[in-house]
C-alpha cells in the first residue's frame, strides 16, 4: 500500500512526475514542493511549525482552527480510496 501510495503521490497531489525523481537539494528548489511546505518567496526557508502548511485550510498555519481542512488532504483521501478499491 505504502508503495502504491509512493509511486502514485504525483497524481494524487497534482504534481509533475519529474520532481519526484530529483535529488533532494534539487528538491529543495522546486517551486511547487516549496509552496506546500509554506515557502511564498525563493528566498524562504520552509516554515518551523509543529504542521506544515499543507495540512491547514488555504495553507494559514496561523489558525488553529483550520488544521486538517485543506481541501487538498479530501482530494488526497478520496484519491487514496479510489485506488485502494481498484
């Protein structure tokens, strides 16, 4: 399952393939993974926070009241239970 969740991640997060196969400094570039982990700027370091911005709704990491409504994380449930049934 762990496997299949690997190897199908790209499409659940609506990411390019490519950026899956890149070495993890070249990872640390990519716009795309730099924005789920809270980066607005390329000078941004990904944010220091007990959860990554991915998992609140609208990415606000400053309202604890949003963790785990992320839309994105329902595409991702749905998604996972698309795949497990086939």
């Amino acid at each position: 399952m762990l496997l299949r969740l690997r190897n199908e991640s790209p499409t659940i997060l609506s990411l390019p393939q490519e950026i899956f196969k890149l070495l993890s400094e070249e990872k640390k570039k990519s716009p795309e993974l730099r924005k789920l982990l809270g980066c607005k700027k390329a000078s941004d370091l990904p944010k220091k926070i007990r959860f990554p911005p991915i998992l609140y709704a609208n990415f606000d990491d400053t309202k604890l009241d949003g963790l785990f409504l992320n839309s994105l994380l329902f595409m991702v449930c749905l998604k996972l239970y698309l795949l497990w049934i086939q």
